[in-house]
C-alpha cells in the first residue's frame, strides 16, 4: 500500500511505501528512501442520505449510505434501503439545500431523487395497420429490448421498430438494443 505526502528529508511530495500500520504510520520516500512516521489520515465518515425511491406511480422514502467525501452524480447506480428491503436504483436528481445539482459531495446533499431499476414498468405502443394501442410491461430493468425483434404483451406478437431513451434520443437501427431501464417507450407493429 502506499500514500502520498512529504518527505521531510527530500522535500518532494509523492508516493510513499507504508511499511507499517499502527496509531500512525511507518512510510518509506520513493525518491530517496528516507523512513519515517506521519500522522495516520483521517477516515471519512459515513452519510445517511434521505433518499426518495419512485416506481412508476408510487414513491418511498429510504437511505442511501455514501462517505462523506464521495461525489455522487445523475445517473449513478445506487443500493437503497426502504424498511427491511434493498433496491437498486438510477440517482435522478441531488437536492443540495434549495438548490438541485446534477453532482455532488455527500456532505452537501439532502435528498437524493431516484428511480427503481431492478423492476421497471416498460411503456409500449404497438401500431395495428389503424390504430396505435398502449400498453405497460413489467420487467427487470437490465432487460434487453432489440429492435427488429418479436416480443409479446397480452398475448400480441409485435416487432419493435424503434426505441426512445431517457436521454431523449430515438435509436431506429435494426439490431440495437437497450436496457428497459434506460427505455422511456418502445414502439412497434403487430405481427
């Protein structure tokens, strides 16, 4: 293991050996060799961070623990604990105060805004020649949608042709696939 401070023979800052642990510890420069003890740093503490857990209609509140010093973004992948349960779930918004971020440290957030990704509720519409009929799939959120492929919902084969994304974009092209937890519609033909 290593850590980076001053050597006080040298006077660089860089990588040092730690060669033993104990209240302090025992670290050896990697430019001249020189050994001796500095201080042991401190550990960063543990945050419970008030976390809102949304599956489709319904919304929980549960916690997320973070260290202190760990930045936490948009789009990052969480466990959460509501009650006795763990989940996974997608961060869709950080609440710093009255301020909303797209990242920051665990000491400066509130509230955490986030979406379910084990299970998600897929929206699907599916074009008949005359009319276009919505419909939900409930499924696992590292499910795989491929465009160009046969699926069923209510026992109605359809073939997708294209999906649109959270992020606002629509992939068209034969083959692609996306993750349901990823998708905000599918969209295809009955069979």
């Amino acid at each position: 293991m290593n850590t980076y401070c001053r050597c006080p023979s040298c006077g660089k800052e860089n990588d040092h050996a730690i060669l033993k642990e104990a209240s302090d510890l025992l670290v050896q420069c990697a430019d001249c060799g020189n050994i001796f003890h500095i201080a042991r740093p401190q550990e960063p503490e543990v945050r419970v961070i008030r976390t809102v857990v949304s599956d489709a209609e319904i919304s929980e509140v549960g916690s997320v623990e973070l260290l202190e010093d760990e930045i936490c973004g948009v789009g990052d992948l969480l466990v959460v604990e509501v009650g006795d349960e763990v989940f996974t779930v997608e961060v869709t918004g950080i609440e710093c105060g009255d301020k909303r971020r797209n990242a920051a440290k665990a000491y400066e957030i509130s509230t955490l805004w986030t979406r379910l990704v084990d299970e998600v509720v897929v929206k699907v519409s599916v074009h008949d020649k005359r009319r276009t009929i919505p419909y939900y799939i409930r499924c696992e959120g590292e499910r795989d949608f491929v465009i160009g492929e046969i699926e069923k919902v209510e026992k109605i084969p359809f073939r997708i042709t294209h999906i649109k994304l959270r992020n606002g974009s629509m992939m068209r092209k034969e083959g692609w696939k996306a993750y349901a937890r990823k998708i905000t519609r599918v969209y295809g033909t009955r069979v």
